[in-house]
C-alpha cells in the first residue's frame, strides 16, 4: 500500500440488528488524500453508520477500499493501523486522567515499539495536548471533565495515532464558536499532510465553509457529492432536508444556507 492511499466505497449494506439496510448498496466518489470531507443529511440517513463500517465498527457487504485492500476483510488491527475513529461520545465510566488515555491510545496502536519507551509517549502526547490549546487538562480525571472537553480529547486519542484516515463522528456538536473553529482547523491541517478526514456533521453551513467536498446522504444512499458550491442547490435541499432554502455564493467562495419560513 502506498504511503497515501485513496478510500473508495462500493455497493455498502451495512446496518443494525433489526434493521440491516440502513445503508443500501451505497456507492461514493473516491476520498483523496489530502482532502476534508463531510457526511451530511438529515437524522436517520447512514453518516454515522458509514462512518462506523468503514472504522469496522460494524459489519457491512461490498467493497471499502484503501489503496489495494478491501477494509471489510481486515481484522481490526490491521485497519486500525491505517485508520482512526473518534466518536460522538467518550465513554463515561472510563477512571483514568487525560494524559493517561493518550498514552493508552498511543501504546495501543501500531506504534514503533523501538522508541516507545515511557517518556518517548509522554512527550508526544503532552505536545499534542499543547498543540490543541488543552495541555491544562493533562492531570484532569476523563470522567470530571465537561461536553466540550471531553469532546477535545477525544479528538487528541483519535489524532495521536497518526492514521491515514481520520473519521470524526459530530467533533464541534457540544464545542463553542472558538472551540469549533480551532477543530477545524486541525483537521484541514492533517489533512493537508496527505491524510483523508472525514467528518459527519449537522451544521451545514459549518460544513460549507471547511470541507473540500460534501457528501449529502438521503436514505441510505449519497444523493449528491461533490465541491458544496457545485451541489448545494435549494432543490436538492427541499429533496433531502424538506426545507425551503436559500443558497447564498460569497466573493470568497463560500456559501451560506439560509432557511425561509
């Protein structure tokens, strides 16, 4: 596999006990490296359950590319050396200090166990911590820690590793404007090292403004996808969403979608 492969999705059924084709035969164009891409739709539409397959948090049939290797027939080791899940939610009976689940996090993957030694993986996850503006909450304990926190540090676990493929499942939804801004700009900046970012989110308007393509899914299938200005039509809007839409294009490049009443 090369150092930077691309992430290609074919005919995915993937889905729940009870309901197992939330996604149907769901097909998407390729996701680069070096790109930001968001998942939006309406609740109930498959951005989280794609995000999960593609992670192998669920099972799924048909093809996950990555590069030359079908994700779907990998264990989870193997994917989770390439690729790296932050969830909407951290676990809440987890009894460690931040500092200690980044180190968890970092031993867990498939980190060079030459230059693993203690102080190595301190230093490492006390940089990222200060590189995200949260090295204050290094000795705070997971489960006394707020939304937004909590959130933050999640993101750190899911970055530490290094994966070619970073999956962000609502990373801003419990953050503040500030907060939210610096998150996406952490992402663009992985990105642009050659990685792929993925990201589902509910703010469309947030996705428009940071992602290098959207990906609207509609029932289980991808009903649109590409640059938000190119795809991002009021007629596509009332199809998805069932809203009247106003679609707005800025000097800058940048659209904003309003609702009408």
């Amino acid at each position: 596999m090369s150092a930077h492969p691309t992430l290609h999705i074919k005919d995915i059924t993937a889905g729940y006990p009870g309901k197992p084709d939330v996604l149907s035969r769901l097909a998407a164009a390729p996701f680069a490296p070096g790109g930001v891409y968001a998942l939006i739709g309406p609740n109930a539409a498959g951005k989280t359950t794609l995000l999960r397959c593609i992670a192998g948090l669920l099972p799924g049939r048909g093809e996950i590319l990555f590069g030359n290797e079908n994700l779907l027939h990998l264990s989870l080791k193997r994917r989770a050396a390439m690729i790296s899940y932050m969830p909407q939610h951290l676990p809440e009976d987890v009894d460690l200090i931040v500092i200690e689940s980044l180190i968890g996090a970092l031993k867990a993957s498939p980190f060079d166990q030459v230059s693993a030694k203690l102080n190595t993986v301190k230093k490492k996850a006390f940089d990222l911590l200060e590189q995200m503006d949260i090295a204050a909450l290094a000795l705070e304990p997971l489960n006394q820690l707020s939304g937004g926190q909590k959130q933050l540090v999640s993101l750190a676990q899911s970055i530490i590793r290094q994966p070619l493929a970073l999956l962000l499942d609502e990373p801003t939804s419990a953050l503040d404007l500030q907060h939210q801004v610096a998150v996406m700009k952490l992402a663009r900046a992985y990105a642009q090292k050659g990685n792929i970012v993925i990201m589902v989110l509910h703010d469309i308007n947030l996705a428009t403004r940071w992602a290098d393509e959207i990906a609207v899914l509609h029932k289980g299938k991808i009903a649109a996808q590409g640059r938000p200005d190119a795809i991002l039509t009021p007629q596509l809007l009332e199809n998805v969403y069932e809203v009247n839409a106003a679609v707005e294009s800025f000097s800058n490049g940048v659209i904003q979608i309003s609702v009408i009443e």
